[in-house]
C-alpha cells in the first residue's frame, strides 16, 4: 500500500514539474523579441521592398534612393 502511494505521489511530481515548465515556455514565445523585425514598404518607382526607416517617404510615398523620389514626382 505505501509503495503505491509513493508512486502516485512521484507521478503528480512529474506532471506538476512538466505543467509548470510548459507554462514558461508558452510565455516566453509570446513576448517580442529585440531586434525582431521593421515594417516593409515597397518603393512606388520600382516596386522593390525595404525597410521603412531605410526609405525616403514623401507625400505618402516610400522611395529606396532620392533618384527614384524625383523620377516619380517628375511624372
């Protein structure tokens, strides 16, 4: 009899202990991580994507060189 209580207690330890790391697990993919990524935005001349603090934006438009700002704005 003591030892099937003694079992039954070492099981609940493992689920507890594997219930507990499950959790800390789940929480630490939902926080965002440094570094993790900037929005994109497409160049309105040649359609290439960069990210927008790279861009030159200008009346809601987002340009990857000064060259494509004025070439677009020329038409």
């Amino acid at each position: 009899m003591g030892k099937i209580i003694l079992v039954v207690l070492g099981l609940l330890l493992v689920y507890w202990i594997l219930r507990s790391y499950r959790r800390r697990v789940g929480r630490s993919d939902l926080r965002p991580q440094p570094g993790a990524g900037e929005d994109m935005v497409q160049c309105a001349q040649c359609g290439v994507h960069l990210p927008r603090s790279e861009s030159i934006t200008t009346q809601g438009g987002f340009y990857c060189s000064a060259e494509h700002q004025r070439q677009h704005q020329s038409h």
